[in-house]
C-alpha cells in the first residue's frame, strides 16, 4: 500500500508485483508458447512409444497361434501317445474334411 492508501501499481495484496510484462500481455504469449512446447514434446513422447510398441514383440503371455498338428506333435513328445495313435490321428489331420 502507499503512503496515501491507494494500492501500489504492480503488487497484489501480500507485496508481490507480477511486473510489466504480465500487464503488456507479454507474460501471456511466453506461456502459451511454453504450453505449447510442453504438449509438443508429450506428443513426441507418446509417438515414439507407439513407433517402439510396435516394434517390439508381444510379451503379454499370449502363445503363438497352434495348429492341430503341432498339438498332436507336443503330445508325442510328451508321452501321452504311442507312434501308432500319432500316425493315426495325423493320417486323419492330412485328409480334407467331409463334405469340402
């Protein structure tokens, strides 16, 4: 406050000036242009991890898509069929199905 009692160009009510540039609109334009900056790099920011998502291979515990055979394979392997069932039942995956 001055001396007179009216309040002092420039100062809020804690004794705070904003200064010149905020009343010339000056203050303003800086921060629209550092908002603007901000959303920018954000933007870039989010692209480049879209561009490297996509890249990069799914580790989200999904399998590889299987086909018959190679669940008929796996279980060879695994002992829970004899040669004979296996020779069997891929004999019956290599012929077309009835009525195509």
């Amino acid at each position: 406050m001055s001396p007179a009692g009216g309040r002092v160009k420039d100062q809020d009510m804690y004794g705070y000036g904003y200064g010149e540039h905020m009343d010339s609109g000056g203050g303003w334009i800086a921060m629209g242009v550092w908002m603007l900056v901000l959303v920018l790099i954000v933007g870039v920011v989010v692209w480049a991890v879209m561009q490297w998502a996509r890249r990069v291979p799914a580790a989200t515990g999904t399998a590889p898509r299987t086909t018959a055979r190679d669940v008929l394979d796996e279980r060879l392997a695994r002992g829970e069929i004899d040669i004979d069932e296996y020779q069997r039942r891929r004999a019956a995956l290599d012929q077309p199905p009835p009525g195509a």
